[in-house]
C-alpha cells in the first residue's frame, strides 16, 4: 500500500476545489525534498503533488522565497513544473475505539487486511500542552505484569519509563510482556524505525491475540520515510490521549525513540537546520519533550503512561538522545547486555535502573522491602568477582553473605519467563517474605558476632 492509497477522495475533492488549496510548483528535487515556488503554505501543512504522479508531502520550512516540502514516498516520477496543492486535513488524525486490535500506518491507514477503521473523531497531530496545574500527582500505581519491574521500579499511572539498552538485549521482548499482562485498560504502540520482520515477530510472538485485542498498534518501518516515522508517533500519541480522555488508563509504548530522534534529524536537516550535537540538528531536542510529555494524568480524565525504549549506540548511557530523554522522563530501565549473555530475562539491572515515583505509589512496607533487597543485591554485586576466583572470605562480609544464601529467592524475584503474568500482589508478597528471611539471618550473624569469647 502506496502512502497515497487512502487518500485518492480527499485529493481528488481538493483538486476539485481549486480555491480551498494554495497551489506551487516543483522547482526541483533533492533526495525526498521538493523546492516549490509560489506556496505560501505554512510549516506542518499535507501537500500533494499533482500532474505526473501524485505525492503525499508535508511542508518543513522555507529558503528564501521557496517551500521546501519532504515527501511520504520515493520522488520517482516528479518532474520540474508539476503542481503542488495544500491538503485541508493535514494536522488531524482519526481516532476512535475500532483502531482496538488493529494495525495501522502512520497515515492511520489499516495495513492487517482486516477491512476499514471507522473514525469516532478527528484528532490534532500536535495539540496544544496540557497546562501542568492541570496534571495530576502520580500516587497510584499501574502494574506492568513483570515482577522485577513492579517491585523496583514501580511505576505510577501516568508516569514516563525509559528503557535504554543496546541491540538484541530483549527491549521488544519486555515490552510484549507488558502489553500482555499490564492491568491498563488499552494499549497504543508504536513500533518507529523497526526492521520489517521484527514486525510481524513482534505481534504474533510477543503481543500475540491477547495483547493484540485490546491493543492499537502504530507501524512505521525503517524504509519508509522520516516524516512517516515521525507522523506514527505523533499519531500514536493522538490515539492514546482519545482513550484517556474517554477516561481509560492507557499504556503508551514506544520503539524507539532513538529512531524517532533518527527521522528527526534528517527532516530537519532536509530543512537547512545546522548539525549540532553528534550531528543532531536542534529540532531533534525540542521535538523529545514534544513527544514524552504528552503522557501523563489528568483531572477528571485518564491518564497515559508511557514506556519508551532508547537504543544507546555501543551501549553509551551517555550518548545525545540517551541523555536528552533520561532528562525527560520520570525513570529508567537499564537492560543489561552481561545479563542478556547468561540467559536471564528480563535482563533488568536493577541497581541502575530506578522510578522516580516509585516511593510515592508504595506504601511504607513495599519501600522498606525494596531497600533491603537492593542492599542486598549491591552486596552481592560486590563480591561476585571475589566469588568467582574463590577469594572471597565469608564472613567479611554479613550482607554479601545473606545475599549469597538467599540467591534462588532473589532470583525468583528478578527473573521470568516471557508467557508468565506476576501478579501483583502476590509480587510483594514473595518480596516481603524474602526480606523479612533476610532480615532474621542478618540478625543472627550480628548475635553471633556479638557473643562474648570464652578463653
């Protein structure tokens, strides 16, 4: 399906219509890029071109007295002299509950062959910010269905969770799991920049029909055009604030935002923008705040919480948009590739991984639990490699110790297959009892130590 196919009424009724449209011409072609005089179209508007082929294009900036408009599709056919016209409908989206279980392109096309999606409504691609007086605070927790995430990095309705971590380390692997099990009422994702394949691996072995059901589910793949990218995510985000002003919990899960920064960046310098941080044009880190801050909660409305992955070059936590979004977001979920290599999934380092609300959506209890096991997780951490060449002395040590006592507990807590479904509750349970065993095996070494020595 050609970026064209579902609009062939609308193009045909604006050509129709000659005085609703602001009309160009092609001056000349660069990559994606048209140069069109005598198009006084502001910044954002859907064109399309006309005579020879017809294009879909968006207007991103000017040179001169020249439009310069980045195509959704390959220029091939354009000649110099055709037409360009303005589309009326460029900055709405349509939404609406029958996208549930549907996959669509960045134009909101359906692209499952499972028959038209009827719209409820139209949407603004980019609407205006909710004003912060009118966000809500973030004390109740949305259980994602994966236990290492629930305990240590809880995470609040409406909160926004970066997961950073390099290729192949399970990114689309924990995001399909928490797709399947989350307690939200609907889930929006947008797979921005993927491989084809990955794809169709993605819904049916990762989401599967469960996840997919009550899913809306946003392709841009990485042959496509930047701007296409960059629409599936905009449109994305349009879907999810529909159901949360509907007053549903919403789930929001993005793959990736570093190839959504990728799109950005040539869009931006398609527009003449000057190259900046590691060859990042400036829009690149307006557009990440954009993007993220759309999630969050309202009064008297949903909320949207939002899961966005960050693939970091050569595993760089450091690297321009690894550091840009984890200035953003409320939180991070380190992958970690040493883990991944030992077969243990979700490959989470939990010591480098945090929630920055998470304190404020557990009650007293959960927060002393999860202090003692990440105590005594950084104990053991600490001598693993003492452990390793057999250097280590037990006893130096009385936490290190309890920790390697425990490891099967901890572990149960840390690691799960992708089918399995923790449930919450029974999440902190599990937790509450391994702490409080830890809490009494400490106990005995400070006796112990404590005892006075018969000479």
């Amino acid at each position: 399906m050609t970026a064209t196919s579902g609009f062939a009424r609308e193009i045909a009724m604006t050509e129709r219509v000659e005085a609703a449209s602001l009309v160009g011409q092609v001056v000349s072609v660069q990559g994606l890029a048209l140069r069109v005089a005598d198009l006084p179209a502001p910044v954002g508007s859907l064109v399309h071109t006309c005579h020879s082929v017809r294009r879909l294009g968006e207007v991103v900036g000017f040179q001169g007295s020249e439009t310069i408009v980045m195509l959704l599709d390959a220029p091939a056919g354009v000649r110099p002299g055709d037409r360009v016209a303005t589309l009326p409908w460029g900055g709405l989206a349509p939404v609406g509950k029958a996208a549930l279980g549907r996959v669509l392109n960045g134009l909101a096309e359906p692209i499952d062959e499972k028959g038209p999606v009827d719209p409820e409504d139209y949407a603004p691609l980019r609407p205006a910010p909710a004003p912060p007086t009118q966000r809500r605070r973030i004390v109740e927790p949305l259980p994602t269905g994966v236990r290492v995430l629930d305990l240590f990095t809880t995470a609040g309705k409406g909160q926004r969770l970066g997961v950073f971590a390099g290729p192949g380390v399970g990114k689309s692997t924990l995001l399909g799991s928490i797709a399947r099990n989350t307690t939200a009422d609907v889930n929006v994702i947008a797979l921005i920049g993927e491989r084809g394949r990955e794809v169709r691996d993605f819904l049916e072995a990762s989401l599967g029909e469960t996840g997919l059901a009550r899913s809306v589910v946003v392709v841009a793949t990485s042959d496509e055009s930047p701007l296409l990218r960059l629409r599936a995510a905009l449109y994305a985000c349009a879907c999810a604030e529909f159901f949360r002003d509907e007053g549903a919990d919403v789930m929001l899960m993005m793959d990736s935002i570093t190839r959504l920064a990728q799109a950005q960046r040539q869009v931006g310098l398609t527009a003449g923008e000057p190259p900046a941080t590691k060859g990042y044009p400036p829009s690149v880190f307006s557009m990440l705040p954009e993007v993220l801050e759309r999630a969050g909660a309202l009064e008297g409305k949903g909320s949207i919480t939002g899961f966005y992955t960050v693939l970091v070059e050569g595993d760089d936590m450091t690297e321009p948009i690894a550091d840009a979004a984890r200035g953003v977001l409320d939180g991070h979920i380190v992958l970690s590739r040493d883990l991944a290599r030992k077969g243990r999934y979700p490959a989470v380092d939990t010591l480098d991984s945090i929630s920055r609300v998470a304190d404020d959506v557990c009650n007293e209890q959960q927060r002393q639990t999860r202090r003692t096991l990440l105590k005594l997780l950084a104990a053991q951490r600490e001598v693993e490699e003492l452990v390793q060449i057999g250097a280590y002395a037990r006893g130096s040590n009385p936490t290190a110790d309890v920790a390697m006592e425990l490891a099967a507990d901890l572990d149960a807590l840390l690691l799960q297959e992708p089918a399995e479904q923790a449930i919450y509750d029974q999440s902190w349970a599990m937790a509450h009892a391994v702490a409080a065993r830890a809490g009494e095996l400490l106990n005995q070494r400070r006796t112990v130590g404590a005892a006075p020595h018969r000479s």
